[in-house]
C-alpha cells in the first residue's frame, strides 16, 4: 500500500491576483504610515512653539513656550 501525498498547485493566475493585493496593501500601509508621521512631527513642531498677537501691530508670530509673556513682536520693539 503506497501512500502518496498529493499537493494542489496552484494556477498562475492566484499568484498574480496575490500580488495585486499584496502590493495594494502595502502601498495603503505606506500611505498611512507617511500620514501619521506627518501628524506627529506637526504635533511636536507645534509642542514647542506658540502663536502670539502682537498687542501693537496685531501681526501674529511664532514664540517659544518659555517666552509667552513677551506681546510685542520684534517689529514694534
């Protein structure tokens, strides 16, 4: 009594619908990940800095977090 294992193959045209897929999840993972990047280093860019209006001019600008109580912006100084 022999005993033989057959396995399936399978046709060439699984392995391309497989590599559709793969490479469509993979570029959705890429695109995600390049989002959440963006959003975190945009969070700990504006971790460290602050927007102030100038109480003269009321021009806006960009002040680190330690120097918030200056209200003039370096024009009007």
């Amino acid at each position: 009594m022999k005993e033989e294992i057959n396995i399936p193959l399978q046709k060439e045209e699984d392995f391309v619908a497989a590599n559709i897929r793969r490479d469509n999840y993979s570029r959705i993972r890429d695109l995600q990940a390049l989002e959440f990047n963006t959003a975190i280093a945009s969070r700990l860019n504006a971790k460290d800095k602050s927007q102030v209006k100038c109480e003269k001019c009321g021009k806006e600008f960009t002040v680190e977090t330690g120097t918030i109580d200056l209200v003039k912006c370096p024009d009007c100084m």
